[in-house]
C-alpha cells in the first residue's frame, strides 16, 4: 500500500464527487496487419502488466489519504474473433472501472482475419496518460520480440504538501474564467458532457518561430483565436507532464492539468503573444507538479480548469513489431468531454494531426467545424508573418458579430436544510461537525454558515474531514454534500438525514 500522488488524489474525488462517466476513460487501440503470433502477443500484454505495477492497482481511502492497494484481481487480458470489432470498442470504452476494487486496466486482443488483428487497451487515468501509451507500445513491441522487460517499483508513494513558493505563485495567477466566448457565443460547460470529434490535419498549417516551441505556438495561437472571438480575459488548461528522470519509464499518471492564462492587447503581434506565452509557461513549468486547488485552496473540485483545454504531445518513433505492420489510433474518442472545446494534438513523423472534442450540448458541430478552420486561418496567417497584429487575423465576420446568447447555466438548487419544514437539526451534532473542520482546517473557529472553499478548503480536506465523520459518528457522508452545501450547518443535514 503506497501513497497517491497529489495528481491522483485530485482526480479521484473529482470523479467521486462528480461522476465522469467514461470523461477519465483512455482507450488505446492498435491495428496490425501480417501474421500475428497470438500467444506472443498475449506474453507480451502480461509482461507489460507484471512490468508496471500501477496497472493491477486499486484506489482506497484510509483515516483522510489515498493510498494505492492491489487490485482484487489481474488486468483481465482476453482473445476474441469479431470480424466487424467496432461494437466491442464502444462497449470496452463504455464498460465502468470500480475505483475501490480494480484492475483499472484491460486488454483485448481481437482477431478481425487471419492477417489483420486489433489490440484495444482500455486504462483509467488514474493509471495512464498520453506518454504512457508510448511507453505501452514500446514494452509490448519488446514483450513480442522476446525482449526481456524487467520489473519496475512503484513509482508512488509520497504526496509533499506544495510549497511556499508554489502556493505565492498560484495565488498571484489563479482567476476564474467560467465562460469562454467562441464564434460569438458564449459556452459555460457544466459538468462531463457526451462528446463528439472533429478532426483536423495542421500539418502543413503549423508555423516555426524561431526561440519558441511547437507547443508553445500551437498554444498561443488558440490564445490568440480566444483573443480574436473578444475573450479579453483567457484562461487555457493545458496538459503537463510531470516525469522525471526516476519515472519517464513508468505507465501511470504523471501529468497534470494547469491554466495558462493571458490578457493581450489586440493591438500586439503574434510574436508578442508567443513570446509571453514562452515566459509564462517556463515560470509554471517550476511548479508543474503541483495542483492549483491544493495551491490555492478554496477551489471547488470541478470536471475542468477552463472551459478550453490543450494536449499537445511529441509522438515518439514508430516501434518494430517483427512481421507485422502497426497502425496506431493515438487521439481515439471516450465519447465524453469536461470542456466547451478540448484540442488534443499529435505531433509526429507523419505531420501534426488535431482532433477537437466537443459535447453538442454545448456547442454545435457546425461551430467547432468553424473554430478548427479558424485555427488553421491563423497557423497560415502567422507563417507569412510572424509579427501580424492579433486585431488583423482575418475570420468570418458573421460569426464575429454574432449576438451573445446566455451562458447556459441552471439554477442551484437550495440546500436541503432550508427547505420548507425540514426538521431542526442538533445542536450537538452541528457543534460535533465544526470541531471536525476547526481540526482540519487549524483554525480557532469557524461559522457554522461558512463555506468550506472560502476558508481555503480542496480534495484533500474533504477526504479528511469524511474521514473524521466516518470514524467518529459512524456516517459515510457523500462527496457530493461538498459540492451541493459545503458548510457545516449542510454536511451536519445531511449526516441528521443518513442516520439510523
């Protein structure tokens, strides 16, 4: 039993508290071609698993932490024959993983024909990341050409506090942007939405700045575009790897999700943008590892950091598996998304491949079809001139000028305990529960009407303040009492309402 990382920790009690669907599931399909050895394939799934511990892990909550347990059972590795194995791939990316008890990975390897088979992985983030399905393909390639894999430890275990620093630079840049404007309306996502893609090819759209990355462009020209659609405050989540020279061989999560923020007068250049955008995601890379709710405190946990958000990851070489030709599905779809607008692009030696994942319940097919056109319009704008002012990147007026419709979001219901003719609650358990915060929190005296986020609350507290109620009043509070009442007066409703 060892420690979750703080990463973990913050996207289990997000799912607990919200309940994502498939939004963390991460399917990985590979397609060969040629005569595969099945047994050797197989070999090769199980030494990958008994390679990687993390992926035969469970997730449980003891006394306030979260800890990584084994799993009740292997990482199921199944063999079937399904000559059409498209509903397979839906119901394996469908198919639930139970945190508490695992595995939170499988594998299926189908025969479609004689010479032409299907490996679907399916992962919980949890375990698994962009960089680890590189690293996925890497060891089975060497499992099927009997290349010895040894064992790698856990690579968890410790989950520091953030430091000083950490929280001064988090605190100084943390805003809410709840809305983004895009093609002249504005988009609030609410929670993990059904997801649709759009797919682009920027291959031969995608400009080099000399001084700044791919990524680092890529980046700023969606800033630029939010900038452009009259979002004069931006705030882009952006997916970052946290490995380290101990962990870039490990399969698991090492990556988090942080905000990029910018505030850019139109009348700057592009290479203005870019070059801020440089400097700003050089200072955040010092603190990469550190999430923003445990920084700054007082974040509600929520599905997403910012209603757009960006995967941009360098492909590595393609792996040799002896015999047989591989094709990869890197950007494959969970049918969910926890944004207005997700880009998640692929790098390679094959050319830059984006797909845009979007719910249709907030924006419409036909607008994200727009945005990825515009995206390219403004790659294609920037490589003729590096320097065009962000005020002169030419898009469809129409769409520009559109009329801002409402943001979308539904009324909160009230808490439970001010409903009319609710029973009183004790005052003995509501002084009961606020000794539980006043310990947690450290502090002197709280208000039984305060919000647990205002006085700087995140995932953690709550996971051990639940834990204090557990082992004290024998109640098991759900998460998401945290997210409808977050105040003592609510929390000690609903432990008045679950009693016996």
């Amino acid at each position: 039993m060892v420690l979750a990382s703080q990463a973990q920790h913050g996207m289990w009690i997000t799912e607990m508290m919200h309940g994502t669907g498939t939004a963390y599931h991460m399917p990985f399909a590979m397609w060969f071609d040629g005569p595969l050895d099945r047994e050797a394939m197989l070999a090769a799934c199980r030494a990958v698993v008994a390679r990687h511990p993390v992926l035969g892990c469970a997730f449980e909550e003891r006394d306030g932490s979260l800890h990584l347990v084994s799993a009740t059972g292997v990482p199921p590795i199944a063999f079937v024959v399904e000559p059409d194995p498209q509903t397979l791939i839906e119901r394996e990316i469908a198919l639930p993983f139970e945190l508490s008890t695992g595995p939170l990975a499988r594998f299926t390897l189908v025969e479609i024909s004689p010479s032409r088979h299907l490996l679907l992985f399916v992962g919980h983030h949890l375990v698994f990341d962009g960089m680890s399905k590189d690293l996925l393909v890497r060891d089975l390639a060497a499992g099927y050409s009997g290349a010895p894999s040894p064992p790698l430890p856990m690579p968890y275990g410790t989950a520091e506090k953030p430091s000083l620093e950490a929280q001064a630079y988090w605190r100084a840049r943390w805003r809410e942007v709840p809305h983004v404007v895009i093609n002249g309306v504005t988009r609030t996502p609410q929670l993990a939405e059904r997801g649709e893609t759009v797919l682009r090819d920027l291959t031969h759209d995608m400009p080099d700045l000399p001084g700044v990355t791919r990524f680092q462009v890529f980046l700023a020209a969606v800033h630029a575009l939010l900038h452009r659609y009259g979002n004069a405050d931006t705030s882009v989540a952006v997916a970052m790897s946290t490995r380290t020279a101990e962990t870039r061989d490990h399969i698991g999560l090492f990556a988090t999700e942080l905000p990029v923020f910018s505030s850019f007068p139109s009348g700057g250049s592009f290479r203005e943008l870019a070059l801020g955008i440089r400097n700003e995601v050089r200072e955040l890379n010092a603190f990469r590892e550190v999430p923003v709710a445990r920084a700054v405190g007082g974040i509600k946990p929520r599905v997403a950091l910012a209603p757009v958000s960006i995967s941009f990851r360098r492909r590595a070489p393609d792996q040799v598996f002896p015999g047989l030709r591989l094709s990869v599905e890197w950007k494959m779809s969970n049918h969910m998304v926890r944004n207005a607008l997700h880009l998640q692009a692929v790098d390679g030696a094959d050319g830059l491949r984006l797909t845009l994942h979007y719910s249709p319940d907030v924006i419409s097919r036909q607008d994200v079809e727009l945005a990825a056109d515009h995206l390219a319009a403004v790659l294609r704008a920037v490589s003729a001139d590096p320097e065009v002012r962000l005020a002169d990147l030419s898009l469809p007026v129409a769409h520009l000028d559109a009329t801002l419709d409402s943001t979308g979001a539904t009324p909160e219901a009230g808490p439970a305990h001010a409903e009319a003719g609710a029973e009183p609650i004790e005052e003995e358990l509501i002084e009961q529960v606020r000794l539980i915060w006043m310990e947690v929190l450290r502090m002197d005296h709280i208000a039984p009407d305060e919000d647990l986020y205002d006085l700087g609350g995140h995932s953690l507290t709550i996971t051990q303040i639940s834990a204090r109620i557990r082992k004290r009043l024998g109640v098991e509070v759900p998460f998401d009492v945290f997210l409808d009442d977050p105040t003592i007066t609510g929390v000690a409703a609903a432990i008045d309402g679950l009693r016996p």
